[in-house]
C-alpha cells in the first residue's frame, strides 16, 4: 500500500515504538491506521481496511433505482414506563388476528404486520423496542424503524422516558407521532380538552410541535382499551410514511438484506432467528450470511406460526436452517451460494483471529516498553 522498501518501513516502526517490528510483524487495525496518517497516505476512494466488521461489504450489490417499489412503514412504539405501550400492541395484534382469521393461534415473532381498516395498507409494528438488538443497531447507526409513535399517558404526561424517546427521535431522523392514550379515563369532553391541551403545550417545551397548535407532529387521543381513536393512529401512520416515500428494492436479481431481530435453539426447529427484511424477496433454499455463520433457508414461518413461501421487505420472518445460531442486532446478507458463504465466514474468523493475535502483540510491546 505505501510503496515503499521494507527495510526503511520496519525502520520507521522501530522508531515509533514498535521494537520487534520485523517482515512478518502483525499489527492491529487501529496501529495501522495510525502509521498510514503519519506517512499521509489516503487509501484509494471507496476502499477500507478490511475488517472482521466490513468483509461482507463487498458481496453487497450496488443500488439498483429500476428495482424500487414502495414498502410499508417500520413503528416502533416508545414510551414512559405504564403508559401504554404493550397495551397498544396487544390491541393492534388482536384486531389484526380478527382480520386474517388466524384467531386462537399464538403469534410469537418480534414483529407483526396490520392491515389499516380504511386504506387496507399494511404496517410492521416492532414489538419490543430497547431490547437488545435496538441498542446494537443503534449504536452501529443502523435506523430500521421509519416511524415512532410516542405513547404519552393522559393521566401522567411527560414522564423521564418520555424525554428520552424524544432524544431518541431526534437523534434517529424518525418521523414522530404522538399518541395520548387512557382517554377513557377522562370523563368530560370539557376535561378530555384541557388535558389534551395541556399535554400538547408541554410537548412544546421540548420542541414537538402539535399540528393543532401549527407544528407538524399528529396528536391523536386514543383509548388502547376501548379502541378509540385506534383506526385513526392507524391511518396517521399511513399518511406520514406515505410523505416518506417508503421504498425498497425487489427486483428478480436483487439479494436479501436485513437484520436479526432475536434470535433462539428452538427444540423441533433447531436454530431459528426472526429476520426484518431490508431488501429483497427471502424465499426457500436462499443462502444467508449473518456474522460468524450462514444458513440455506428450510423453513420460512410467518408471524401466525405458519409456513410461508417467501416474504418481502419491512416483513419479519422466522428463518430456519443456520448452521449456528445468528446474533441479535447482526446484518444479514443473500449470497449466491453455499460455496460463498463458506468462503466468507472463513475470511471474517482469519480476520477476527489476527486481530485477536495482533492485539496480544501490541500489549506485550506495551508490557515491554513499560519495562524498559
Ligand atoms: P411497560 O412495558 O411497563 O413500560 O408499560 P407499558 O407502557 O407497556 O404499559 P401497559 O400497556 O402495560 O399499560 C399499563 C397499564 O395501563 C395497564 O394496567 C393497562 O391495562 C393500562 N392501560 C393501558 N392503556 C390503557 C387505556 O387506553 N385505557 C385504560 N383505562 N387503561 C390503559
Ligand atoms: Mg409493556
């Protein structure tokens, strides 16, 4: 890469500390990065230094713009502690079971898809938000929710959590939408007014303004128990991702990404992750690439437990088949073949057992230089 004689190179290293620095000498990635700066190189525009992180990258294919068609909206929903949230879920999950007439079977994937009751669109709603796939996929930058939907209690109003959805919301990018619930409990159209009044002015303290009072958030009161309102969420979430122009990539050639939403040994199933789809179709037989291990899919199960032939981008699908069990939080990736696969999960263990190696090296050095 720097082009120049070994001998100087090693040299170099000598002075900057690295004493047994000899042709062969490992060094971890971030050691690197320091001795390209300190000659100036620049790698090549749209190279990295391949790491444990990035060596799928390459196996990713360029966008391809002919291939997009609209994909329904990601919601996540946040919320102070007791304000609601699950209840909302459960009230959704219910009709939507109504709807599809899937009624008595148990849905069990993080993740389920509604049909609105007017426009029949559907929405993937993420059952459990802050576990711990989210916080990985945060902290990697990865948003893959559209939309939040800020549960705030019209008993209570903005609680501590409440402000750190907000924070998240305005960190992320999502769209916001608000959702006051436990109306029911309010018993005069006259209180329901000064409650909701008043839960709209503190939202504005934290700079979330109501369309009602000129902003652009939707306030909408609801009652998850009796179901006010519930239709009208639906169709709000609807007509803000609509403004979003949701889209994703399903062309005939076009290769699965996605994520592992969780991921379990199941007993009659083996290992079984549930994967949200990012682009692509997943059909049966495909080859999947997720962290240290890959899978050809044998089973798809939809989020009613019963088999499905493929599913289709911001859909949640339990996959069966890997070979060990995939990560929460992990990206997954579609390669062309078992061969493929096999290659690339052999290159990102050699490059996790060089770092590990590199780093051993670079602590003895240290060790030593102490010492001396
Ligand atoms: P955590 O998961 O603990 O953060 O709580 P949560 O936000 O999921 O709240 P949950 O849905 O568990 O609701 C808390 C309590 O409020 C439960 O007793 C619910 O029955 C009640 N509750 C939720 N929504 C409504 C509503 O719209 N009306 C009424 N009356 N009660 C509600
Ligand atoms: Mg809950």
């Amino acid at each position: 890469l720097l082009k120049m004689n070994i001998n100087t190179l090693i040299g170099d290293l000598k002075k900057l500390g690295f004493e047994k620095a000899k042709a062969d000498y490992i060094i971890s990635r971030d050691y690197i990065e320091l001795i390209l700066e300190e000659y100036s190189y620049q790698l090549p525009s749209g190279r990295e230094i391949v790491t444990p992180e990035n060596v799928y990258d390459e196996l990713k294919q360029p966008a391809d713009p002919k291939a997009l068609k609209d994909r329904p909206p990601v919601v996540t929903i946040m919320g102070h502690v007791d304000h609601g949230k699950t209840t909302i879920l459960d009230y959704l999950r219910k009709s939507s079971i109504v709807s599809q007439e899937f009624g008595g079977i148990t849905q069990h994937i993080g993740a389920f898809q509604v049909v609105t009751p007017v426009s029949k669109r559907k929405i993937t709603f993420l059952d459990t938000p802050g576990h711990e796939a989210f916080l990985k996929m945060r902290e990697r930058g990865a948003n893959i929710t559209d939309i939040v939907v800020l549960v705030v209690s019209a008993e209570d109003s903005i609680k501590p959590q409440t402000i750190e959805a907000i924070k998240h919301v305005k960190k992320s990018g999502n769209e916001l939408i608000v959702a006051i619930t436990k109306v029911d409990k309010l018993r005069s159209a006259k209180e329901k007014e000064t409650v909701i009044n008043k839960i709209m002015n503190d939202l504005l303290q934290h700079e979330i303004h109501a369309e009602d009072l000129g902003g652009n958030v939707p306030v909408i009161p609801i009652s998850a128990k009796s179901g006010e309102n519930m239709d009208l969420l639906e169709e709000n979430i609807i007509l803000v991702s609509d403004g979003m122009e949701l889209q994703a990539e399903v062309g005939k050639n076009t290769l699965v990404e996605g994520w592992i939403l969780e991921s379990e040994v199941q007993k009659t199933l083996g290992n079984v992750s549930t994967v949200l789809i990012k682009k692509g179709i997943i059909r049966k037989g495909a080859v999947l690439l997720s962290g240290n291990t890959y899978c050809k899919v044998r089973n798809l199960i939809g989020e009613n437990g019963a088999s499905v032939a493929m599913a289709t981008p911001a859909q949640a699908v339990e996959v069966t088949g890997w070979k060990q069990l995939p990560m929460a939080g992990d990206q997954v990736i579609q390669v062309d073949s078992e061969a493929i696969a096999k290659k690339y999960v052999g290159k990102r263990l050699h490059l996790i057992e060089l770092e590990k190696e590199a780093s051993t090296v670079d602590k003895m050095n240290e060790a030593r230089a102490l010492v001396h």
